[in-house]
C-alpha cells in the first residue's frame, strides 16, 4: 500500500483550521492548518506533493485508489480534495460526481495530467471547482487552493494570530488594533511564507523560489521591494519583519 | 478536394441498355408478326384455295360421253374475293387439259388422295400458289385419271401479311417510343435509393460515425456493408487518435510532476547556492518542457478538430469569462490584473467551442506571461463589422517590432522573450484556430507600451 | 429525226393494226407531242364529245381511237399484244380474263381509288359506266296489254298470248354475241326463271341478233313487239327519237354491266392513258359520258335496289370456260329448240 489514511504530521504550523462559528480563542500554534485529501495513484508523484503541502504546515491524507479515498472520506472530513483522473479503479471524475449526488460538497481541485481543452471542461462540469494542469508550480497550486477556499468562504476559514495581529490568508488581509489591512498577492505569500516559521532566516534567494515563478527572471532587489512593502502594512503592530544582515529576513514579535 | 473519378454513367448505361433491349424487342416483334401473319395468311388462303380446288374436283362427274366438267361462278367469285388475286386453272383429265390454262404448272408428284396438295411456282409475269388435287373418274372405259389445279397470286395475302406487319412495326415504333420516357424513369428509379442514400451519407456531420441505417434495396446491402466496416475503422483510428493523445499527454506529465514537485522540496530545502542553482534549472527546464507538450498537444488536438469542423453556436462571451475566471489565480500570482470588459450578454459564433478555447488560452496566456508585475490584462468583447472580436491586450514589452507573420510560424519565438519559458507554438494555434473557423488573428504593438491580440470570428 | 420515228412508229403500227379487225379508227388533235392510243368497243360517236373535252386542256396531245368488237379488242391484246394506252371495252368477262392473265398494268390514282369495289379490279381494271340490260317494249304493240315488270311476268304474258308473241321477240344469239352470252349466263346465274324464259322464247320461236343496233332498229320498225336484255344506253339513245318505245328495267333484278377500262403492260403512254381514264370519272368527265355519249356514268348513288352490277371477280372466268360455255350454249340451244 502506497497511500493510506495516515495524517501526517505538520513540520511546523500555527495555524488552526476552524469553521466560521469557531471561537478563535481556541487555536493555537502547532495545529494543521488545512487537512488535504491527495487522491493520486502515482506514488512518486504524491509523496512530494504531500511533502510540500507539509513543509506549509497542512495535514495530508493520501489515497492510492478511489475506494481508499472513499474510506478516507468516511472516516474524517478535509478541507479540500486534490483529485487525479486517471485512477487504477476508475475515472476521478465520475468518483467527483458520485461524491456531488450524494451531497458530499467538500471543494475539489483536479490534478489533470491530460490537458486536453475537452478534459478541462469536463472536469468542471463534474462538480470540480478548479483544476490544475500537471506537473505544476506549487505556488500556483497554493494559489488555486486560496482561490477555490476563498469562493467557498463558508465553507472554511483560518484566520491566524500571531502576537498583536490577526491574519487572513483567505481575505488577504492583516488586522491590527481593528485596522484591517489589505495585502497584495506577492505581500501575503511573503507574509506567509514567514509567518510558516517565525524567527528562522529565509535568505533573498530563498525567499525568490518561493515567490516567484522559475519561469521568470526577478532582479535582485525585488525581494527588497516586497520585504519594503509588507514592512509597511504591517506598521503600528508588534510584529516585523527584521533583515539579518547577509543572511535574509526573519519575522518577530510574535 | 479529393478527386472522384467517374468512369461513365451508370443511369445513362441502364437507360442505353433498356433502350436496345426495347429496340430488339422491337423488331422482333415487327419480324414475329410479320412472319406469323405471312404463314397465318397463306394457311388461311391455303384453305380455301385448297376446298375450291377439291369443290371443283368432285363436280366432275363421269358419263357416256367423257367427263362432265362444271365450274361453279360462286367458287371462282369466291377465290378472288380475299385480296382480288388472279386466278387460273387447269383441268386434265386422262393426262390432257381439258380447260383452264393448259401450260398451268404440274406439281412434281402426283396427289395421291382427293387432299389438295400445295406449291409455289413462277407462271407467266408472276408467282402463283397452286392447290393441286387428283382423283379418277369411272368414264365408260374404265377409271380415267383427274386432275385438277386452281393457282392464285398471292398478293392479296401479302398485303394482308404488310398490313399486319406495319401495324406491328407501329406497334414496335410505340413501344419504342413509350419505351424512352418509361427507362428514363426506371433508371431513375433504380437510382433513387442511390442517391437517397448518398444524400444521407452527406447530410451526417463530420463526427457523425455511426454506421449508416437507412433503408436500402438488398443490392446495396454489400455497398452499406462495407461503407459500414470502414466508418467502423475510421470511427477505431480516429478513437485511438484521441486517446493516444490524450495518453500521451498522461504518459509524458505525470513524470515531469513528480520530477518538478520532488525539486521544488529539494529547492526549499537545501540552502547551497549551487545546487539552488541547479534546481531552479532543473525547474525550468520541466517547465518548458511540459510547456512544449502541452502546445504540441493541443497543436495537434487543434490540426485534428479543424479538419473535422463541425460549426455549432459557441458563445464567446462566456467562454471569455470563464477563461478569465481559471486565469484568475494564475494572474494574482505575478500580480497581473486580469480585466474582461463588455457585455456579459451572449455573443455567438459558429465553431467549435474547444478550438475558441484553445485559441483565447493562448492569447490570455501570453498576454500574462509578458506583462510586467502590477500590470493590467484587459480582455475586451466587442462585435466589429459582423465580426466578433476578444481583444487581449497587455502592458508588456511589446513584440520589438516583429510582425505577426514571423510570429506565427511553428516554434519561432520574439526576439525579447528569451527570459521566459515558452514553446513558440502558440500563436500558430491561435492563427490555424482563426483561419479553420473563417475569421482572422491580429498582433499589433500599442503605441503605450505593450501588446494587443485581437481574435475576429464571424458574428452568427 | 423525230419524223422518222414517227414514221416508223406509225408504220409498225399499221402493220399491227393489220391483224385484228378495226372497225373504225380517227385521230383527234394535231399537236407535236405524244399521241395516245386508245383501243375501244364504244362507237367514235359517242366517245368523241369526252375526248375533245380531254385534249381541250392538253393541246400537244393527239389521241388516236380505234374502235373495234369486244372479240378483236381481246384478240388484240391477248394474242397480238397490240400497243394501246387505254383499252375500253363492254365486255366485262374478256376484259377480267386480259387482267387476270397479266395484260393490264397497276395504275393508282385518288379517281380510281374512290371506285366502289365491285367496279374495280385492283389496281389494273377500272369500271367507268354502268349500264342496266333491260327490256325493250313497243307501245303500240302492246295495245291492251300490261307492261311486264319482272320475268315472270314477262313469261305469264308470253304464255298467255302465244299468238301475238310468236316470231316477235328479239334477243342476243348468245353464240354470236359476246355480250348476249353475258348476259344469258349473268341470268342463269341469278334466277331459274331464266331457263323457262328461254324456253317460252323458244317454243315462240324467238328471232336471234348478232347486236343490239339491229334487234333495236326491228324493233322501231314495228318488226318485233320485244327486245329482252338490250344495253341500256343503246337503248335509251334510240328512245329519244322514238316515243314508242318503252324501257323496262325488271324489278325481280336487272343486270348491269359496267364497262371497264385498263392500262395495258407495256403501253408507252400509260400515264396519258391512266390520265384519261381519271377523266373519265372525273364529274366533268361523267357530265360529259351521261349527256354526250349517252353512256350512265358510275353513280352509287342512283343505283335502284334491284339493280344487280356484274361483280368484276374471276367468277367472270368460269363462263369463259371452253367446256363451260360449250354445255351453257348448248343448253341454251336445247331450251330454244323445241321439239
């Protein structure tokens, strides 16, 4: 067995996953974040996937099969599901709409690895909320997660504390003493990527792979616009964003 | 065009035939009755010429004084009442003519019994037809031999023979002529479930596979069949077509998933520069290389279905804004705005919805992937001259002077774009997109910076 | 040149004309072009009005008429093979056997085609006049007698008054005259009676004639009292001058003879001959037959009922007949002789 309905363990997290009514008094650091169910038979292919959900401090359950991601989702609910097509038991997307007539409307992302125009449009009309081409960038994928969770607002929100602020990754937003601050995409990934390990040094280059894409060249100083930027937003909070010099950045005042 | 080469008429083959067919008939029928009356009629005369001569040769009778011979007014005005023929006759008795026209031809045996016997035989400027018939006669010495001949022209039985001839030769002629409009038709009977047939045939779409059902006669159940086997076949290679693509595009990612997802871990997690450096090469070149797939893919998925094109109404309003909306994160990612201006309401052309899509993908692609960070995207809808056109315009660096056509060719990049990863193919699909669905594909570089390109369809 | 042909021709032909008897020849017309020739039994008299009416459109054209009997007219065709254009003759029976041993050639015209079928035969012999053969009575003779009008009453007449028939009855010698022959076999075809007409003929020992002028002037002399099967329009012409006499047509049947004409094989003007024949038929050409030459043209539609025109069939051979005729004149002969 490749897969398996073990939850794994975040590598390091702060944020709690919680429903809208929770009390947000109730989160802490060290709780997953969001719980994934990665249903890919191809076991190269989902451990890295699962890691890198992992290393930002999400919990994975990983399904080989369509009937093991059946166990999965009987046994334990997640907050989003990364589906595969081509699976050895049958095709993902009539698995997806069996899971829509029953009412089941946990938010499904498709991993296709067919990217043929038809598939794209099928796999929408199966009940997906989105889809991604394989192989992807892992920010992409991070970002569509954000986009499908946030069009889904009810459904889920994690809204994380760290010292004097709260933080919005669904919204995009920091809130300090009431004041709600908008973030801008490049601002709230850097703001999450050192929110995911407070204290630790991430260094320019780094803190480049992360946000930008490999496909593009970024000049060196544009980390330093970033950094610049969220400095700003984050003005007036306890919380900042120190440069260690020849080293990299690291968040305080938590 | 595929040549199809016809080797003559089938219709005017058939209609030739039945035609021929109709003459021989025809003049058949024409010599039929002909010789059939001609026989009828000199039975006929034969008959009667035969009683007469028999009539007049049981009148003799024998006596003291010879033979007493009695030629009857009524049979003579009888004979010649048929076609108004000559007439002669001869009567010898004991081997001398006693009357009648005594150089009158002999038959070449002599009749046995009082049955007329019949001959045809040249006498004087004619021909004549003699009954001949001998019996004998008790005179005082003892039987004497008698015999007695009554010939006929004939040619009241030739134009009895013509008269029926040419009425048959009518006949014939009609049935000729009723013939013509008769196997136009017939052929163009025959041919009707041809055609019908053919109509059908031509009237399917081009992804109309199933075998064909319509009802024909049982002579084209072979054509049916085997235009059947092979719509099977080409319905198997065109299936297998698909899903080898499709496979293909399975086979050649989920590799370079694993690969890329398994370097961007190793990227996060090693903190030496070099193999940093690697990776991120590493990535790139999965990147490009995915890139390149997936447009050859869809390149080919585009050759494929425009080659097949079977039009139906596509609304590129909401195809426009869907894309936008699955674009929508991508675009966040580099901090692009990505703006769809028009109407939300419906705007039709005639074509296939998956090359439109592939068509705009590509453009909405590149104009993100060239535009600068916190630049605007700006998708525009609008109908222009019966034409519908989804402009997509960008901030980006331009195309540094380079034309569409240069563009547009397979894998030829810009000049300016060596930084980003890219395959060279998508405008050619964009271009193949617009000319397979009747409309055009313009690329112009804007005079503030950045590019436009502009898709035009028919408006339906 | 054409004067020596002329000559020649001519003089062939007088050498021909030679061996039959004509009885009398005229040529009428002097142009230069083709004469033709016409062989006929009908006195020039009453041809002449017909012919000049003929040529009168046709001014190039001379015709030469010869007249001669039925017999000679036969001979000259049958055994002579005299050239004529036209050949006319009364004699229905001789004319029938000239075309049924091949002597008449075929001639089609719309004149001749219109001929009912009894007056023709085929396309070679053409009746052009018919004429009833009737009874020739004297008015004076028959003063407190009733006229008959049929044989049989003309037999309970002669029987009844035996004396004042006796030696005044006048008919064709059948042996003599070719039309008298006709005319007793066309009889004896058609009714028994005529046998005991004969017969009462003979007992009041009836006078024979070769021809019909002699018995018809006999009897405008007051000679004789009847004249039994007398042509008609020999008849009719002489009734004109002579109101004594009166013509029976009997009603039990009257014979009819047509007389016929036919273009020879062989003739060298055949299309000239044919084209007066169609004149003949022509109306123009009947006016002219019925008030010129006397002669009743063929008219379907005066025909009486008992009217009975000799068919032109080959029934017309059998009289001709050698052994035929042989037993009908000799019983003819045994009628009129009596004991």
């Amino acid at each position: 067995m490749l897969g398996g309905c073990d939850v794994i363990a975040p590598l390091a997290s702060a944020t709690i996953p919680v429903k809208a009514d929770m009390n947000l008094s109730r989160r802490r650091v060290g709780e997953v974040s969001l719980r994934f169910l990665l249903v890919e038979d191809s076991a190269e292919l989902a451990r890295p996937v699962r890691d890198l959900l992992a290393l930002d401090g999400h919990g994975v359950d990983w399904a080989a099969t369509l009937s093991e991601a059946q166990d999965c989702l009987n046994a334990a609910r997640y907050d989003l599901i990364l589906l595969d097509i081509m699976l050895p038991d049958g095709d993902g997307r009539q698995f997806l709409q069996a899971q829509r007539r029953l009412g089941h409307d946990t938010p499904v992302i498709v991993m296709t690895a067919r990217a043929a125009v038809s598939d794209r449009v099928d796999v929408l009309d199966s009940g997906a909320d989105d889809y991604i081409t394989k192989p992807f960038d892992f920010a992409e994928l991070e970002a569509r997660v954000r986009a499908v969770l946030r069009r889904r607002g009810g459904a889920a929100q994690t809204v994380r504390r760290y010292g004097d602020l709260l933080f919005n990754p669904l919204t995009a937003t920091v809130t300090i003493d009431s004041d709600v601050r908008d973030l801008r995409n490049r601002e709230l990934r850097l703001f999450e990527i050192l929110l995911g390990a407070p204290g630790q040094i991430f260094s320019k280059d780094q803190l480049c792979d992360r946000l930008f894409s490999y496909a593009e060249t970024v000049s060196d100083n544009a980390i330093e616009v970033y950094v610049g930027r969220l400095r700003k937003k984050l003005v007036g909070s306890l919380a900042r964003i120190e440069t260690v010099r020849g080293l990299g950045y690291r968040l305080t005042g938590g | 065009m595929r040549a199809v080469f016809a080797t003559g008429s089938l219709r005017a083959r058939l209609v030739v035939q039945l035609l021929v067919v109709a003459a021989v008939l025809a003049v058949l029928l024409y010599f039929t009755v002909r010789s059939t009356a001609d026989r009828a009629a000199e039975a006929t005369q034969d008959a009667i010429l035969g009683a007469a001569t028999v009539s007049i040769a049981e009148q003799l009778r024998g006596g003291d004084g010879g033979v007493e011979v009695d030629l009857a007014y009524a049979t003579f005005s009888m004979l010649g009442a048929v076609g108004q023929d000559r007439l002669f006759y001869r009567i010898d008795i004991g081997g001398e003519t006693v009357t009648g026209y005594d150089d009158l031809p002999v038959p070449d045996v002599r009749p046995a019994s009082l049955a007329a016997v019949f001959y045809t035989t040249p006498y004087l400027d004619t021909r004549v037809r003699i009954a001949a018939v001998a019996r004998s006669i008790i005179v005082d010495k003892g039987p004497v031999p008698v015999l007695v001949l009554v010939g006929q022209t004939r040619q009241g039985q030739a134009a009895i023979a013509d008269q029926l001839a040419n009425r048959a030769g009518l006949i014939g002629l009609g049935f000729f002529l009723l013939a013509v409009p008769l196997s136009l038709l017939s052929a163009g009977s025959v041919f009707n479930p041809i055609n019908r047939l053919a109509e059908a045939v031509g009237r399917r779409g081009p992804r109309d596979l199933r075998p064909v059902r319509h009802p024909a006669p049982s002579e084209l159940a072979p054509l049916i069949g085997a235009l059947n086997g092979f719509v099977a076949r080409l319905r198997g290679t065109l299936s297998q077509t698909e899903t080898f693509i499709a496979e293909a595009a399975h086979h050649i990612r989920t590799p370079l998933s694993t690969v890329r997802s398994e370097a961007e871990i190793a990227l996060r997690q090693s903190t030496d520069e070099r193999t940093r450096v690697r990776l991120r090469s590493m990535i790139r070149g999965v990147e490009a290389s995915s890139r390149s797939a997936s447009q050859l893919l869809d390149h080919a998925m585009v050759l494929y279905r425009s080659d097949q094109l079977e039009g139906v109404a596509v609304d590129l309003c909401q195809i426009t804004r869907s894309l936008a909306r699955a674009f929508g994160p991508t675009a966040e990612l580099r901090e692009v705005t990505l703006l769809v201006e028009g109407d939300a309401a419906p705007l039709c052309v005639l074509g296939d919805a998956l090359l439109i899509e592939s068509a705009l993908r590509n453009m909405v692609d590149n104009a993100i992937k060239y535009s600068a960070v916190e630049t605007e995207v700006r998708i525009v809808l609008a109908t222009d001259a019966g034409m519908v056109r989804v402009e997509v315009c960008d901030q980006g660096r331009g195309l540094s002077g380079a034309g569409l056509t240069e563009l547009s060719g397979r894998f030829t990049r810009g000049g300016n774009v060596g930084d980003v990863v890219g395959s060279g193919l998508g405008l050619t699909i964009v271009t193949e997109v617009a000319a397979a669905l009747g409309g055009r594909f313009e690329l112009v570089e804007r005079d503030t910076g950045g590019t436009c390109a502009s898709l035009f369809l028919p408006q339906l | 040149m054409r004067q020596f042909i002329l000559a020649t021709a001519v003089s062939l032909f007088a050498t021909m004309a030679g061996a039959f008897e004509v009885e009398d020849e005229r040529v009428f017309g002097n142009g230069p072009g083709p004469e033709i020739a016409v062989l006929s039994t009908t006195d020039t008299a009453f041809f002449a009005p017909l012919i000049e009416a003929f040529l009168v459109g046709r001014p190039n054209l001379r015709l030469r008429y010869v007249v001669a009997s039925s017999q000679e007219v036969y001979r000259a065709i049958h055994d002579e093979g005299a050239a004529f254009d036209l050949v006319i003759s009364s004699a229905m029976d001789l004319q029938m056997k000239l075309a049924n041993d091949g002597f008449a050639a075929s001639y089609a015209s719309d004149a001749v085609a219109r001929l009912p079928g009894w007056a023709r035969w085929r396309d070679r012999l053409f009746g052009f006049a018919l004429e009833p053969v009737v009874l020739l009575a004297s008015r004076r003779a028959m003063v407190g007698l009733e006229m008959p009008r049929t044989r049989r009453d003309l037999i309970d007449l002669l029987r009844a008054h035996p004396a004042r028939f006796n030696g005044r009855i006048g008919t064709y010698d059948p042996h003599v005259s070719g039309a008298g022959y006709l005319f007793a076999t066309q009889d004896a075809r058609q009714t028994d009676a005529f046998w005991r007409l004969a017969e009462v003929m003979g007992r009041l020992n009836a006078r024979l004639y070769c021809c019909s002028g002699e018995m018809i002037n006999d009897l405008v002399a007051g000679d004789i009292t009847l004249a039994y099967n007398v042509v008609g329009s020999y008849a009719l012409s002489r009734v004109k001058d002579a109101p004594d006499i009166v013509v029976i047509e009997p009603e039990d049947f009257t014979v009819a003879l047509l007389r016929t004409g036919f273009v020879p094989v062989g003739a060298g003007q055949g299309a000239l001959g044919g084209a007066l024949l169609d004149f003949m038929l022509s109306p123009r050409g009947r006016g002219l037959m019925d008030t010129a030459a006397g002669l009743p043209p063929l008219d379907q539609s005066l025909l009486q009922p008992y009217l009975r025109p000799i068919r032109l069939d080959p029934g017309l051979l059998v009289y001709l007949d050698r052994i035929k005729r042989e037993n009908f004149l000799a019983e003819w002969d045994a009628a009129m002789t009596q004991p």
